[in-house]
C-alpha cells in the first residue's frame, strides 16, 4: 500500500472526498451489480474495470479523447492477455 501512495504522490495524483452519491434509478441495476460481482469473483485475472476517471487518466476529457483513449486501453489489455481466453471489460458512463 505504501508503494501505492508513493506512486500516486509521484504523479501528483489526487483523490478527492465524495460530497454526494447518486443512487441509479436503472430498474436492471442490482441484477447488473450482481452479474459484475460474479465475473470480478470468477475471472479476477480477466476482468478490468475502468471508467474515464480511472486508471486511464488522472484528467478526464471531453469528446473523442475518452473513447480513443478508451480504445488504446481496451487493446492494451487484450495483448496482456493472450491465449484468446475471454476478457471482461466493465466501463462505467463511457
């Protein structure tokens, strides 16, 4: 953990205090949590997770620049996955 925060402290990340929660009105969404949580348990060396606030950047962007950035990410995990064993991405809000 400590390695983490030097990292981050490195890159002059941040992380900023949650001021409020939205709760979805999706009627879908505890059968979507529980679907995510059950591929995060399964498959926890094939399963990535990001949304354009993620690990992908420290500065979100409006436009193209998201799914670009998106899609360069999307390549880079299958490369560090070969074999063609399935990959499950969950994006939030992209």
């Amino acid at each position: 953990m400590e390695r983490l925060r030097q990292i981050l402290h490195e890159q002059e990340i941040t992380f900023q205090r949650t001021r409020n929660w939205k709760q979805s009105a999706d009627p879908e969404f505890d059968a979507k949590l529980d679907r995510t949580e059950h591929v995060v348990r399964r498959f926890p060396d094939r399963c990535f997770a990001f949304d354009q606030f993620g690990p992908l950047s420290s500065r979100p962007h409006h436009g193209a620049k998201a799914v670009t950035t998106a899609f360069t990410a999307l390549k880079a995990i299958r490369a560090a996955r070969p074999g063609g064993a399935p990959i499950h991405v969950i994006l939030d809000n992209l």
